[in-house]
C-alpha cells in the first residue's frame, strides 16, 4: 500500500499503459481520476476494478478549459491532488519529406505536425500548470510524465512525436528546477517498444524488427511501466527528481 492516502491524476489512462497505471496505484491504494475522452474503455476499466477508489472524468488534456474544471472537482471532491501521470498521448506517422523516384512523394502535413503537438507536448503543460498550484499549497506533489526513447534518440517518420517526447523531456528538467523548493518532485519515464493494442496492429514484420532492437529480445509490458510510475510516484523516490528513466529493454534506436 505505498500510495495509501495518495490522489493521482492519470491522462490517458483508459488503455495501454494508463490503463495498467491506474490499475497498479488502486493496488497500492491511492484514490484515481481517469482522464480520457475514450469513455467506453474508462467505464470498463471502473467496472472492472468495482472499485471506489477511481472517478473518470472525460477531459481532453489541450482545452484549458476542461482541465481547468477537473481539476477544480478532484480537489474540491478530494481536498488535495498527490500525483499527476502526464500519460495522454497520440501517435500520426510521417516522413518530413517523401521522396522516390526522383519526385517528391508527400510531405508532413502541418496539421499532423500540430496534432501530436497539440496533445503530447502542450497537452502536458496545461495539465501541469493547472496541478501545480495545488501542490504548491500543500508542499507536496508528484509529477511523471511519459516520453519515450524516441525523445532521446529520434526515429525515422516521427518528427512530431520526436519533438514532442523531447520537449516532454526539456519540460521535465525545467519544472524539476522551478518546483523542488515546494517539495515537488517532477521525473518523466521513456518507454520503449510497449505491447500495447497500438503496437499489436502493426505489420509483422515490422513487429519484429522492433524485437530484435531490444537486446532482451522481447516487447515491454504495460505493466513494467506502470511499476516504474508506481516507483516515483511514492516515498521510496522522494529524492528523484529531473530524471528520465528508460523503461526500454536496453534499447538504443539506431543500432
């Protein structure tokens, strides 16, 4: 019961790797908000649990407006947030500039560039600034955002995700830095290549190739994330803070 008597906010947490996050901290008894448009998988998710440890609130983390009231109710409904999982995120794939056959095939859209940006870099920032004075008041809080390995070493077609993931990253020191005086830790996690349904709707072959770069030979679990989330997010991490811990298999993009 590490998170006994804890509040948590966790973003995206109706699949994947919110999903065993939420999972893990009701486990370890902290009170859990789920914020997510995806209401069905939230409500089966609650259903699952019977648990009156989690509320779902359908938040969509780029309206300040909307995280604004949440968050608003969480406190008012709980009188202090803890913890704030910064784990709303989307993918939309594509090569800067496609080119074959000496023509120029298709380029990244500005709006596919702006919608990853929108959710997985502004997206944390609204919901952490939106956090933070509540923590600030009470001299104590968590924040963990999720990055990724490819926001440390790049991959190929995801210049919005990559950018995305390492402003998470730049974010994360910064906050680390403006916060630790208030007795706020702020860390990110960098996941590697995660069995989630997304990576499961992949072609084989590629499945595989991302296999085979992860020296342990296997894809990660959303529940190996979630134990590291769990890991700072209680007292055993109390002096981390501004770092960003791999959760990738050993996994170096590139080699």
């Amino acid at each position: 019961m590490r998170l006994e008597n804890r509040y948590a906010i966790i973003t995206g947490g109706s699949n994947g790797i919110g999903r065993a996050t939420v999972r893990r901290f009701i486990a370890e008894g902290a009170q859990v908000a789920i914020w997510d448009l995806d209401t069905e998988a939230a409500q089966s998710l609650i259903t699952e649990l019977g648990s009156k440890q989690v509320i779902y609130q359908p938040v969509d983390v780029t309206d300040p407006d909307s995280v604004t009231t949440a968050s608003q109710k969480c406190f008012q409904e709980w009188g202090k947030i803890d913890i704030l999982i910064n784990n709303a995120g989307i993918l939309h794939d594509a090569q800067l500039v496609k080119y074959k056959d000496n023509e120029v095939q298709g380029i990244m859209s500005l709006k596919t560039f702006d919608e990853v940006i929108d959710v997985n870099l502004r997206g944390t920032f609204i919901c952490t600034r939106a956090i933070v004075p509540y923590m600030i008041k009470q001299k104590y809080g968590r924040v963990i955002s999720t990055t990724s390995i490819v926001g440390i070493y790049g991959n190929f077609g995801q210049t919005n995700y990559a950018a995305s993931k390492s402003g998470v990253i730049g974010m994360t020191r910064v906050w680390s830095r403006e916060l630790g005086r208030y007795n706020i830790s702020v860390n990110a996690v960098a996941p590697g290549f995660i069995e989630t349904d997304m990576v499961r709707q992949m072609p084989a072959d590629i499945l595989q190739l991302m296999i085979d770069r992860t020296p342990l030979r296997r894809l990660g679990k959303p529940d190996e994330i979630a134990n590291v989330f769990l890991f700072l997010a209680s007292d055993e991490a109390s002096f981390i803070s501004g770092a960003v811990i791999s959760a990738d298999g050993g996994t170096v993009l590139g080699t």
